[in-house]
C-alpha cells in the first residue's frame, strides 16, 4: 500500500515515517509538498503518489495560542479536514484522521465513550471537533477518526522533553494535579493509525495507552524513570498545585479519560500497554 501521511515535521508524522515495511510505503508530505487548503492542490498529489490511504497527522495544537488565533485553528483543523474529506471522497481512498479528548468538556468524571456528546471548552477543542464533523458528514464509510490525548514522543516539544530541561535547570517543580487524563506515547498511536488504515477500519475510536494519571502524577514518573536511567542527575521536589492557581488562556478538561473498548475489539492485534512501561521506552530511546 501507498499511505500518504499529511505532516511532516510533528510527533506523530514523525513516527509514521519509521513504520514502513515490506507491506507498505510511507510518504509524508508537509507544506512545500501539498496545499491542504486546495482541494485540487490534495486531489492531484494523491494521484501523483498512487495513494491508497491517507492519515491526517496535521493540526493546529497550539491550545492557548489558538484562543486568539481563531481563524488560522479553524483552517487547519476544519476547513482543511474538510478539504481531504472531499479529497478521498472524489478519489475512493479511505482517510484516518487524529482527534484529541478536548472534543469534551470534562465534566462526566468517568471515561468518555466514543459517541458521548462533545461539548468543547475551547477553541482548539471546537475547531478539532468541527473537522470531526467535516468528515462524518462527507466521508462516513471510509473513515477512521481516533481520538487521543497527551501525546509525547522522543521527536518535537512535548510535555515530556518540557519537564525534562525544566528538572534539570529549575530547583523545584510545581505540576498540575486536578486534570486527569492519559499519556499517550506517539509510537503507539503511529501503529493504531498504521492498522486503520491498511485495514480500512471505520468510526470512531479511542485510542490511548493504558492507565489513568494526572499531570502531576505523569511529571514525578517522568523524573523517577529519567534518573534511573541517568537522564537526569538529581531529583528536585515537584509540588502538585491546582489549576486555579495556574490559569491558561484556553480552559482544560479536568477529566478526559476516554473509553477504549472499540480499540480493545478492532485493534486486537495491538494491545494496550500502561503508560509507564510506554515512558520507559520512550526514555530508553532518548
């Protein structure tokens, strides 16, 4: 199979890239490839390549950013997506596009199902869930949409690599301790979205590694396993401190654990691993 991977320099682009094999070849194009905002620029690109699938791996994750810069996540997470939407329709291909958990308000306090209604808080969250829109509307049988959340990965900024050069320099830490999620590393989702696509797997699903945390609970495993595999030298003290006492442009669900029983049926041949044993092997390989 051909799949082309729109994004080129992000985690999960990135990810993708070191996936290809004897089954598959993996091309993935950023801005100077393909013009995601010209259905004709996506259309005659996709052709060029022979495409048989494409994974959308491009977005607009600027969360707090994107609250004054409206326009730009909209054209990106929705007014693009709807672009490839049409793309794949017009061309029989079958498109798996990434969504994230902010599609949700935070409020139900127990995993979020895949057809829970989405209520966003902010505009990343909204502009996101107008593309997941975009593409139940135009593509709905040959579709995969994969929801995740607190992606990091050895490639890029991510919150990992963040708390890593903070411990090292800073001489104590304070970290969110009230917003509950799930760390996901990137390898992991590169692999779901992989299958979905060479499988051609439609809906909904969610897709994190396995286990609950908060953003306190993600920063002292990250200093723990860092220093024991020498990353880091020393520990320094990190503080648990409430949201309200660090306030952020765009609000944050306080509980986004989303459901995974779709995943644990579909993507079978892929299981879930807790996200600790996933962040050693991220730290292993940096």
């Amino acid at each position: 199979m051909n799949i082309i991977v729109i994004g080129h320099n992000g985690q999960l682009a990135w990810e993708l890239a070191q996936l290809t094999n004897k089954n598959n070849t993996i091309t993935c194009l950023g801005r100077n490839n393909i013009d995601v905002f010209c259905l004709e620029s996506i259309a005659s690109t996709l052709k060029k390549h022979n495409a048989h699938a494409v994974i959308n791996a491009c977005a607009y994750t600027a969360v707090d950013q994107a609250e004054t810069d409206e326009k730009n996540a909209y054209q990106l997470n929705s007014d693009a997506v709807q672009n490839l939407a049409q793309a794949c329709k017009d061309l029989s291909l079958h498109l798996v596009h990434v969504s994230t958990d902010f599609v949700f308000n935070g409020d139900k306090g127990s995993p979020y199902l895949t057809d829970d209604p989405i209520e966003p808080l902010g505009i990343y969250g909204a502009s996101k869930a107008q593309g997941e829109l975009a593409i139940r509307n135009t593509l709905p049988q040959q579709s995969c949409i994969i929801r995740t959340s607190w992606v990091y990965s050895t490639h890029g900024n991510n919150f990992v690599k963040t708390m890593l050069k903070l411990m090292a320099d800073k001489p104590e830490l304070g970290v969110i301790s009230d917003q509950i999620g799930s760390p996901t590393y990137a390898k992991s989702l590169a692999k779901i979205c992989l299958l979905a696509a060479e499988k051609k797997i439609c809906g909904i699903h969610h897709w994190t590694d396995a286990g609950v945390a908060s953003w306190y609970d993600f920063a002292v495993a990250i200093q723990e396993i860092a220093i024991d595999k020498g990353i880091l030298s020393r520990p320094i003290p990190i503080k648990p401190i409430r949201t309200i006492d660090y306030p952020t442009p765009a609000a944050r669900p306080s509980y986004s654990v989303l459901d995974k029983t779709s995943c644990n049926t579909v993507f079978a041949d892929l299981p879930l691993i807790h996200w600790r044993t996933q962040l050693s092997k991220m730290m292993a390989e940096l």
